[in-house]
C-alpha cells in the first residue's frame, strides 16, 4: 500500500477550505446587497416656467426625476421665465416674483408679484406670436386657465404647467416628482445649474435641434431651444417624437417608448 504525504500547510488549506470559500461567497452576496441597497439619488432637474426643449429632452431621458422645491431661489434662470417667438424675434417671458426671505428665500416660498399685470401681457404675447400656428386653436385651453387665475406661490403655477404638457405630449414615461429637501451630495448630473439661460445647450451635450417649421422663420430664421409651448403650438401631436429625435441624434441612443 502507498502512501502519499501532504505538506501539514496544505492540509490545513484544505480542511479550511470549503468554510473559506463559503465565508467569501456569503460576503460577496452581503456587499452586494449593500451596494443594492443604498440609496440611489435621482436626477434633479431646475424648477422652471415653461420649460424649454432641452429640459423636456433630459425629463423624457430620465422618466422618473425630481424636480427642485428646497433651493435659495436664484434670480435671471428659468424659473420664472421662458423664450417664446413672437413677431419680432425672440421674446422672454418673467413672472414678476416677491422673495419674503430676501436672498435667502427658498424656491417655495417665492410668491407671485400679482400687483402687476403680468397674466394679460404674457397671454397675449404667447396669442399673438402662436395664433396662426397649426395647433394653437387646437391646444391653447390647456394653457389659458394658468393666466385666468391668480397664482400666490411661483413654483405651483411652474408644477401645473409642467403637469398639463406631460398630459398633451400624452406619455407615462415622464414622470416628476418634488424634492423633500436640499440636496447637497448629489450622484447625478448638476442639472440645476446646467440648465440656464447663460449656458449653451453644447455644453450639455446637444448640440444639434432639427428644424421645424416656426411662424416667423422667414423673418429671423429657425430658432431652437425655446419654451415648450413653441414645440407644441408648432408640431403638436408630434412633439413627443421631436423630443426624442433630439436625444437620439445627440447622444446616439434612442429612448424608450
């Protein structure tokens, strides 16, 4: 009979062995579990009156987002104001605002100034450049009860109307919430601070808007990146798709239906 000896070290490597690999694989399924379970922030975009195209674009691409409700309010960005194209060019909308707090106001606290007749002037702005476009009669309804009414706080006449477009661009893929409170440490994309006025959208990766056809194109050409409502009121029914078309040429992956 032959007997084969074994290194005393191998022997304990193998009697250990398969409590060893046990113990590893059960850490393995434990640091996974963790990294599954810890919280994932989402995406957090700007809260913002009408918001342009290229807003729409990152809402559509994220789906489930929230929208800022805790933040010092910041003055010149979109949260109280939108592009339009009326008949002489480019034409900026602003909410007149009363920040109680001063600079340190909080986004939810601002109010509306309604001392100023700032509903009528918008109103008619948006009725005289959108009148002859396509799909004005057809969706103006969903629009004018916001300048029918009296708004105190900015962030629900923003809430409404960011909820009435997700209605006409007819999708469940949008769908926004409100942040609980301010969010410092973020994992996502800056977005609050991206999506400005000031900031081209090339910086944020789109650089490229397909034409369509706009009311006042053979005075001042095509204009891009406005408020929603000049995608609406000009393309209607196939916004949704333009949405997408943009996303896709840009960061060459389509979006979910």
């Amino acid at each position: 009979m032959t007997f084969y000896c074994l290194p005393i070290n191998l022997v304990v490597l193998i009697y250990f062995w398969q409590p060893m690999a046990a113990f590893f694989i059960a850490l393995k399924v434990h640091l996974q579990t963790i990294s599954f379970c810890m919280p994932v922030i989402p995406v957090i975009l700007p809260n913002a009156y009408l918001p342009p195209v290229y807003w729409w674009v990152f809402a559509l691409h994220y789906r489930s987002f929230l929208i800022e409700n805790h933040e010092t309010y910041p003055k010149q960005t979109f949260r109280n104001r939108c592009y339009i194209y009326s008949a002489n060019g480019i034409h900026q909308l602003s909410i007149p605002v009363k920040r109680v707090n001063g600079n340190h106001t909080s986004i939810q606290a601002v109010e509306i100034d309604n001392t100023q007749n700032w509903r009528t002037v918008h109103w008619r702005s948006i009725e005289s450049s959108y009148n002859n476009t396509p799909y004005f009669l057809f969706y103006k309804d969903f629009f004018k009860p916001y300048y029918e009414s009296e708004y105190t706080f900015l962030t629900d006449i923003n809430f409404g109307l960011i909820n009435t477009v997700i209605k006409i661009l007819k999708t469940s893929g949008i769908d926004p919430g409100k942040t609980t409170t301010y969010i410092q440490d973020k994992q996502s994309p800056e977005f609050r601070n991206l999506l400005h006025p000031k900031i081209p959208a090339q910086e944020l990766g789109i650089s490229t808007f397909p034409r369509y056809i706009q009311a006042f194109e053979t005075r001042y050409g095509f204009l891009e990146n406005l408020s929603i409502v000049d995608l609406i009121f000009n393309l209607g029914p196939d916004s949704l798709n333009y949405l997408k078309e943009v996303y896709t040429i840009n960061f060459n992956e389509q979006i979910l239906p």
